[in-house]
C-alpha cells in the first residue's frame, strides 16, 4: 500500500464505489480519503459502503476542501457527474488544491466541441496549479474513441471510422434493463426520451475526439436516439418484453464533412440481441474490421480505465488532458509505483 | 507540402522506399532528403527508386551529414537494419546532427533487455541534442506490443498475455514465400535457420515491452522456430509445397515469471493457413480476446506506423522513447502541421 498512489475517492455513487472496489485491491494505488455530499453516507465507511470484505478505515466526509489540504492526495478519483458545466466548480476546488484528477465525467472526455471556453479556464488552472485533468472511462473514454483511434496508425489513410457497441441485456442486472427502457411501450419510451433519463451522454464527445485526432475538422455532429422494438417476446431472469415494446435502446452519434458521414458510432443495448460485442470498421488503406468478442464489461472497464489513467496521469505535464493526448494507458496491477510527483 | 514535417528518408532498400512510397502522397509529411550507402542507387531520385509516377527531386546521397546539416529536417525515417547495434553509428550520427528519428529497426523498439547500455547511451545523447527517438513498425512496434498493452487498459488485473499473428502466405509475393521458408526439406529448413536469414526479429523485444508496461519483472524470455510442414500438398501462385516439405515457418517468444508463462507471442506464416488474423488474448478480469480480421498488412503496416508516428515524435520531449511511452499513435493523413519545433 505504502508504494500506490495516493488518491481520494470523490464521489460515492455506484461509479464511485465501483472505482474504490478496484482501487482496493490494487497495490499500486492506495485510497486516502473519500468524499460526498448525500447525507445518508457521509459518516460510513468507503470499505463498507463499496461492500467490501473489510472497512477501509475511511470515513466519507462532505468537506472536500479540508480532506484535500489535510491529506495531500496525488489524485483524484471523480465520479460526480456527467455534465462537464455541473461539476466544473468541483473540478476547480480539487484542482485548486493542488491534486490531479482523473474523472469519468463523459463530457469531460472531449469537452473542446461543447464547452471550449470551459474547457481552456480548466486547462489553464490546472497549468497555474501545476495539476492534470484527464476524462475517461469505457465509454467515452476508449471504447469508441481511443481505441479506433488507436488502430488507424497502421493505416496509410482514413476516410471513414465507425464503432459499433452490441450489447445483448438478458443477463444484465434490472436497474441496466430499465435505464435502457426496456419493456416500455413506444410513448412510455419517448417520454424516458423527453425527460433525458434514457440517453447515454458522450458519444458527441468521442465522435468529436476522433476527428481531433484525424485532424478532420467536422461540420456538424448529429445524433438520434430510439428504442429496438421486440418484434417477438423477448425475455430476461427479471423482465418480459411483448412484442411492440421496446427491447431496449438504439442510439447513434454522425460525423459530418461536406455532408459525408466521415465518423459513425452506434451504441444498441437490447434484451435478445444475438450477440455481444465491440467492433471498429474503418475505411482506407489498407480497410480496418476489429472486433473484440464478447464486448467488454461496462462497470468493470469504467473502473479499470479510471485506476489504470491514474499513472499516466500522475506523470503527465500540467493542463487538461484528453485520452488521445496521453500515452497508452495499461494495466498496471501489476506494478508498484513509489514517489509519484511532477 | 510546405505544411508537412520535413523529413529525410535515410535507408532506401524497400522497408524505406516502402515508406517513402507511403510519406509521398501525405500532406503532413515534406520529403526533402534521402540517403543510401548503395552506390548502385547513389545519385537517382527516390521518386524513381520508389516507382512513383513522379520524380520527386530528391537524389539519394551517400554523404548523411552534409545532407543532415544543410537541409535540417525535422525528422529521418531511419530504415536500415534489424541490430541496434550494427546500426548505433548511424542513429548517432543522426542525433548529433540535431535530427529526431522514427526507426524501423527491430531491436530499437524495447532495446532495454538486450542493450541497456547502449540504449542508456543513446537516451542521453539524444536529451544532450534535444531529439527524440523511437523504433516503431508494425511488428515490433504495434501488432505484438503496444496493441495488446493498450487492450489491457479496460481490465482490473492481467495474468497472461497471449498475442498471435496467422498469415496465410498463399497469395504473398514470391520473395515473402521464400523468406518464410516455403517449399524448403527440413535439412534445407534447419540450415535456413541456421544462417539466421529466416528468423523474423523482434519477438523478445515485444515480449520485454509488454511486461515492462504492465510492471512485469521477467525471469527469462527463450524463443523458437521451426517449419510448419505440410500435412499434403499445398501451392500458390508461384510455387507448390510438397507432404514432408516446410509450407511456412512458426516462431514462438515466451516470457516467464518463477516458470510460468506469462506472456507468448506467436508468429505464423504459411501457405495454407486456414485464416489471415492478428489477435490478442488476455487472461485477466476480465478476459479480453480481440481479433483483426483478416489480418494486418505487413508492408502497408509498418510504413504508416513510422509516418504515423512523426508527428508524436516531434512533439515528444527529448530522449530515447518506446511505443508504451508515446501518445497514441494515429493515422496523420488527414492533418497538415505546420512549424513543428521543440
């Protein structure tokens, strides 16, 4: 534990609790503090709370500020939010503080299309402070950005890149089931729609990430987002779906040049979908069809991606960071780091 | 072209005319030297010698460092051999002259096992010249190292690492079948491998990579190779394998740790191999198993990954770098970058 990195977890939701799980059992990392603002939780212990075997002998404060200055983490692990202009007063507070960040806000993974300005006030705080901030996860974060990015340096051009994430929801848990609409009528699922509650927040983000690392310069990114009707009844251990009812959600972001889609990603979640998987197709030289089999874990590959940045993080010049600006990121499980410091 | 990163081509066998074929038709790059030590080909254009339509104006000279020195590039792609040490002179010639270097040479691409010394060396001459250095291609460089470490980013924890590239040879060129051994007796095989002509290099040094990045101490790294024989008889195009004859050649590195292998790169290539592809296989949390189908194009593959690669070197601080310290190497084609300076 002494050798880790010492890093505060910021925010106690599912995401939070599923990143300090990892971070636990992880010897190149050591957990130093924990923060939230629900009143429910504040007071317990993280290692409880993240339902491991033993407590962690760190008790969730909501007083960052004193956590931070007291403690003097190497990072953060942030897991408020997924709106970069609703957590950005947290980001600042951390930053301020002295700690670098590696955070799963989505639109935090390429905030320079949404919120440029934001996003160079960021950039040159953490510069004065001497700090990195980086925004990842799966997905934004690698699965439809990073990752096809990565594979066109085998090509001599790219004129198109689609990455496709299929993944059949039969063994996922209810809360994923219903976060996907599934089993709701087409009014019930436009009205999930309506209120913003359905979508998954990022892929304008990771579209815009791959041109920026193309050095395409898009004209518009469009994105729409509807339900895969059962078109016989599906079921699940939790749910069954009738015919007419949504299975589950299809969404999908576009990357336009000259009005030529130059970037696609499609994300479809559905109960009974044929197969699992992630793939990235590109057009040019030499034609790209990657696919990993059996797609990757969602919750567990979030967590991964955050605990496996914190490295790169840690050693990378000050500024705000996206992930096709830093080295690869690997697992580093397997290693212990000492005297991390810039 | 006045855009491009100024780059001289230095090693015109056809590794390097197969780059410059490539760096020809790309905005980002300005080819503005070229260097051979043939004197077959000393003093004819490189756009002739790389059989493009045009010449480019550019006479291959045998004198590197009054070309280094009067045309100042940005950047050599560095294509002339497999040993870092047989080329070392050269890379330092190349470093003194102020010039950052994307190099094809195997051995460069993790030379801390085998050459620490020299790569200690080179590191530090390279900080003194303020240029930055990189052995990159396709295989070392992408395929069997920096690929399967980058997938690693999405797992918890990694046991093994597995890589695998399967060619079928049947519809190479000719000079590719006989490189790999095709049509050979086993005797005739055996003292192929003898000479050390059939040998592919850089499997150990993918292996040192992979276990560097995942913070692997390994104990030992042992390689073999031998013919994959015809079971009956196989042909393609140019030449017909008999039963009892090589079809092709396998090549296997393992990396262990307290005897247990924790990381095997295998290399086929044959006529009649059922299916073309790369892939990568993690035993981990959780498991990941990824495929390239079809395969990767060799000659294609490792001219891009240098061309590709010239930007991050540029832009890199100084020193001696591997594939696992850069930035995410991606396709450049579509960008064009103006006054790149350290």
């Amino acid at each position: 534990m002494a050798e880790g990195i010492r890093a505060v977890q910021y925010g106690c939701g599912p995401i939070g609790l599923g990143v300090t799980s990892l971070a636990a059992h992880r010897k190149d990392i050591e957990l130093v503090g924990a923060v939230d603002i629900d009143p429910e939780i504040v007071g317990s212990d993280l290692g409880e709370m993240a339902d491991l075997d033993d407590k962690l002998g760190i008790v969730i404060t909501d007083d960052a500020g004193t956590l931070l200055s007291e403690v003097k983490p190497d990072i953060a692990f942030h897991t408020t939010g997924s709106s970069f202009r609703n957590v950005y007063s947290q980001l600042e507070d951390i930053v301020r503080a002295g700690v670098n960040i590696v955070s799963t806000c989505e639109e935090l993974s390429f905030p320079y299309k949404r919120e440029p300005d934001l996003a160079a006030q960021l950039d040159s705080l953490a510069k004065e402070n001497g700090v990195t901030v980086l925004g990842t996860g799966i997905n934004p974060g690698f699965l439809m950005d990073t990752w096809p990015l990565s594979m066109t340096a085998v090509c001599r051009d790219v004129e198109e890149v689609k990455a496709v994430r299929i993944q059949d929801a039969s063994s996922r848990r209810l809360p994923f089931q219903k976060k996907i609409g599934a089993g709701r009528t087409p009014d019930e699922f436009q009205n999930l729609i309506d209120e913003g509650t359905l979508r998954h927040v990022g892929l304008p983000e990771s579209t815009a990430m791959i041109a920026a690392g193309l050095g395409w310069e898009l004209d518009e990114i469009t994105e729409e987002i509807g339900p895969v009707m059962a078109e016989s009844q599906v079921s699940s251990p939790h749910l069954t779906v009738e015919p007419g009812q949504a299975a589950g959600v299809k969404q999908i972001s576009h990357g336009l040049i000259a009005g030529k889609e130059v970037v696609t990603l499609e994300f479809q979640a559905y109960i009974g979908a044929p197969e699992t998987y992630d793939a990235v197709y590109i057009k040019g030289t030499p034609n790209m069809e990657v696919v990993i089999k059996g797609g990757t874990h969602g919750d567990i590959g979030t967590a991964a991606m955050v605990v496996n940045a914190a490295r790169r993080v840690v050693e990378a010049p000050p500024g705000l960071l996206t992930m096709k600006d830093v080295p690869v990121v690997v697992c580093t499980a397997g290693s212990s780091y000492a005297g991390y410091s810039k």
